[in-house]
C-alpha cells in the first residue's frame, strides 16, 4: 500500500483518537504485516507523529519508540466494557422441563431479575421481575410448545406441555 495513503489514513484515525483517550480501558492494538499483535493502552500515549517513513510513539513516561509504516498491515481502537463479568460460580437451574403449570427457578442472583419468555418464533410471551433467589412461575396461560427463558444475560430452553 502506498506510504502516502497509510500516512492519510493513519492521521484520520489518530484524529478520531481524540475521543477514545479520555476513557479508560481504550487500547490501540497494532497489527503488523507479519501477524505480530501490539497493543498500547491510550492512556499512556501522548501523541504519535509521523518522521519520515515511521510513526512515532511518544508516551506519557517521556519515552519515544519509533514503527515502520511499511510494518503496519492494521490499527484498530478497542474500549474494554465497564461491566462487571458475570459470576460463573452460581448456575441458575430451571425445573420441571417439560412444564406443565409452572417453573421452578433455583439459584437466581440475590439482586431482582428480569425475566421473559419468548415462543420460539421470537415473540414475547411473558415478562417478569423476581425477587428472590428462588422463584415459581406460573406458565398455565401458555400453549403447548417450545420456549426461550431469559434470564438477565442468560438464556434456557424449555418446552411447555
């Protein structure tokens, strides 16, 4: 790729940087032509300016670490998620399968959760908010078939007879 287009490209893209530097957990993750990944927290940079045929990293330490722009193949932006990983430890589970008239639901955070019931065709069937770590809910009301279970960021199957 010609060095001049890389040049234009990696300026645009350094410009939209701007936005991303403020928040924490913004990596710049540098790919090169011969599948070496590099990743710089944003935070720590400074700026970056182009001498020559090379970038230039200068970071916030006061240290100045030069990349060949013909070694670039990609230069991507990520920002890590604020949300907090979901405690593995704790299975929620989900009986009788195949219900009749209810659903026992076992092992439900401490915190309220939402609850739906999709068909299977996508449509929403009912929606919930259970209080406790154990709940019994009442599925009667729909016809017989098979049923999506979402539960907070976890999704079930189960089948309504």
């Amino acid at each position: 790729m010609n060095k001049h287009i890389i040049a234009a490209i990696c300026l645009t893209v350094f410009s939209v940087a701007g936005v991303f530097s403020a928040k924490a957990g913004t990596q710049l993750t540098i790919t090169g032509q011969n599948g070496s990944v590099r990743s710089i927290e944003l935070s720590a940079l400074g700026k970056i300016t182009f001498q020559s045929s090379e970038l230039m990293f200068h970071f916030q330490d006061g240290v100045l670490e030069p990349m060949p722009i013909s070694s670039v193949k990609r230069m991507t932006f990520t920002q890590q998620s604020s949300l907090p990983k979901a405690d593995k430890t704790v299975t929620i589970s989900i009986y009788p399968n195949p219900a009749t008239d209810y659903l026992i639901i076992n092992n439900l955070p401490a915190k309220a959760s939402q609850v739906f019931i999709y068909s299977i065709s996508g449509r929403l069937m009912l929606s919930r908010t259970l209080e406790s770590t154990t709940e019994q809910l009442t599925v009667s009301q729909l016809p017989d078939g098979f049923y999506i279970l979402k539960i907070n960021d976890q999704a079930f199957k189960f089948s309504k007879e």
